[in-house]
C-alpha cells in the first residue's frame, strides 16, 4: 500500500519526488527506528530528528546509506529549519522510562511543552499531518480501570512521575490547541507499555531489566510486592496502530495497547520461565506514584482504526530475548547524558 504524492522532498530540488515525506523526532529512541523502517518500507522518505541524549545512533545505523533516510542529530526543542515539503510529522521526542524522566526532569519538561510547539510550528508552516506519541502516563495512578480516552486521569503534577505525566498532558493540549485555533491536522496515541528489541538493556524499564537480569543470573528487582499490574504490547503492533492512525480522521486521543493485563510479580516469573534462569526475586521499594493498575481500552483504536495487537505475549517476549540475548557481551554505549555523568564523575 504505497503512497503516491507530489510534493518536492526536503531531500533537494533534484529529487523529483513522488513519494511522502515523514518527519520523526525522537528517531534514534526505541519506538522511532521501528516506526522509520516502517515507514520506508511504505514507500515514504524519512528525516529522522534526536539528539540523543537518550537515543542512540546504533539503533539507526542499518539506515545509513539508504538514499530514502536521512538523520539530523537535533535538539527539537530548538527551532526545526527543514527545506522542501513535509507531509506527515511523528513527534516522539522525549525520554521515557522512568528513571531517564527523573534523571532529565527539565528536558522532559521542555521537549513536551517546547519541543511539541516547535514540532506543531513545522507542521503547520508545511501543511503536514501532525502525529503525537502521547502516554498512557496522562491517566496517573488511575481511578478508573481500564482507562478508556474519556478518562481524564489522577496524575500527581508536583511528584517526581509529575515531569513526564504533566509534559504529555501539556502537549496533547498544545496539540489540540493547534488543531482548533490554526486547523492543523493532528492525531494523538495513547501509548501503554511497549516493549520489543532496541530497548536500551539499562533504561530501567521492566522489561528490559528482569530479562537482563535474568540471563545474567542476577536477582530481578520486583518493586513493591509486585502485585501492581501492567500490560504489555509488542513493538510491531504498536507501529502498526500508529501507522494506522496517522492515515486516520481521527484527530482525539486512541488508546494504543495490549489489554492483557498481569501483575509485575507474574511477569517475572514468566520472563524467568523463558529465559530458563536461575534468578532469584528480591523486593525494592515502590517509586513514588508508581500506578497501581493499568490496562487500556482499546475500543476505540478497534472501532476507528480496526486494529488490534495480533503478537502474543510469549511470541513478543520471546523475540525480545533473542534481541537481548545478541546484545549480551555487547552493551550498547550509555546514552549521552550518562556519558556526560560519568565524565563529570571521573573528573571529580
Ligand atoms: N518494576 C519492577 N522492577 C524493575 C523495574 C520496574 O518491579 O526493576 C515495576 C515498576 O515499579 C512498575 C512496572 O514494573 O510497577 C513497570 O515499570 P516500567 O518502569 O517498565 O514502566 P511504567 O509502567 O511504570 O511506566
């Protein structure tokens, strides 16, 4: 299903281009490479914006040297120059997992709240659809349980969660108030937890952790009692939701997710289970307005878009571990900003 368009592309005047072209900020993160390959597999020219504080070229590298893809290392929070024509926007900048959002607080903040405008701003100057990667995270610890889009959620805006849940919340705003006061085209996902391969092995997400400390035979870090629950989508259905979506009417917010929910004490026997590990649990306490529940409804994504994830659990998890398994004995560099902390560190 290739896009036909007649647009010239930010790629030069000589290009007499037929094809879209997509911009996506936060390219070089865990969602963004997926999404760039998808998209050039659909037949669209892909500029790639990051600036890698928590993004990693590595997870682009297999692009260099495709004349369709081109990556512009790039603070979005920064004014966004790009020549020629733009026709869709995927705004994914921003750090995500908890523990880069506590260590980068500000940027969090700023790439939500300045980084969106800049990224709306482009939208608009080029006519393009604009596609937010917003988070379950705007429903907080919920009250409502599944949390459907009408939802408007219980989020702590002064806890340490509050940098991430209240920038998304700020940018589904900005977007909704560009979409309303300047007629841009817009569309917002709702993203719940997502995992697959090209998660950083250290980002501190729960997937990426229990399995590495599994096939290292470390003890899993089960915060809390565990019994707070999650569901987890694998990273190629997610893509396909966006993908879908971006071609949708749909300018509100769509849930995208797995509804099958388990606890985190569950999940870690199931990731101890397939990587055949000898690890052992060992209780941490829970982060501070860790939610206590989460599972989306995903009604609305079935009715607009007709999607639904079709990867099962074990298949996703069983595909992550390989990944993980290939990366053992070849970690992938530390992002910039711990980069940057190590050398203050060691020139203390
Ligand atoms: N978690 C855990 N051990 C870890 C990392 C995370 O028990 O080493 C828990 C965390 O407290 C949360 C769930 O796993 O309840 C999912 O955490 P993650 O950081 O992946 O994302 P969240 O869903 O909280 O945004």
């Amino acid at each position: 299903m290739k896009e036909r368009h007649s647009k010239r592309s930010v790629h030069g005047p000589h290009d007499r281009e037929t094809r879209p072209v997509s911009v996506v900020t936060g390219g070089a993160g865990f969602l963004g490479p997926h999404l760039c390959d998808f998209l050039l597999e659909q037949g669209h020219r892909v500029v790639c914006l990051d600036n890698l504080i928590t993004g990693n070229v590595q997870n682009i590298e297999h692009l260099a040297g495709n004349d369709a893809f081109r990556f512009i290392k790039h603070d979005v929070t920064e004014y966004i120059y790009l020549p020629g024509a733009v026709d869709y926007i995927f705004h994914f900048a921003s750090p995500a997992s908890p523990i880069d959002y506590l260590e980068l607080p500000i940027q969090t903040l700023k790439v939500g709240a300045l980084g969106t405008h800049k990224a709306l701003g482009l939208a608009r100057a080029k006519r393009a659809a604009f596609l937010l990667a917003s988070t379950s995270e705007v429903y907080g610890d919920p009250l409502v349980h599944p949390q459907n889009e009408s939802y408007w959620g219980n989020v702590n805006p002064i806890g340490p969660r509050g940098v991430y849940d209240e920038a998304k919340r700020y940018a589904e705003a900005i977007t909704m108030a560009y979409h309303r006061f300047h007629g841009v085209n817009t569309k917002i996902v709702r993203i719940f937890n997502t995992y697959g391969p090209r998660m950083r092995p250290n980002d501190g997400r729960v997937v990426p952790t229990f399995i590495v400390q599994c096939l290292r035979n470390k003890p899993i870090t089960l915060f809390g009692d565990g019994g707070q629950t999650r569901s987890f989508c694998y990273v190629a259905d997610l893509i396909r939701g966006i993908y879908l979506m971006s071609r949708s009417k749909q300018d509100g917010p769509v849930n995208l997710g797995n509804p099958d929910e388990m606890s985190i004490a569950e999940f870690a026997m199931k990731i101890r289970e397939l990587t055949g590990s000898r690890s052992e649990i060992v209780y941490k306490p829970l982060p501070v307005d860790d939610p206590k529940v989460r599972r989306p409804d995903i009604t609305k994504a079935k009715d607009v878009l007709g999607w639904k994830p079709e990867i099962g659990l074990e298949e996703g998890l069983a595909r992550t571990i390989e990944y993980f398994r290939s990366q053992q004995g070849d970690p992938a560099p530390a992002p910039a900003h711990k980069r940057r902390s190590n050398q203050r560190d060691a020139s203390a």
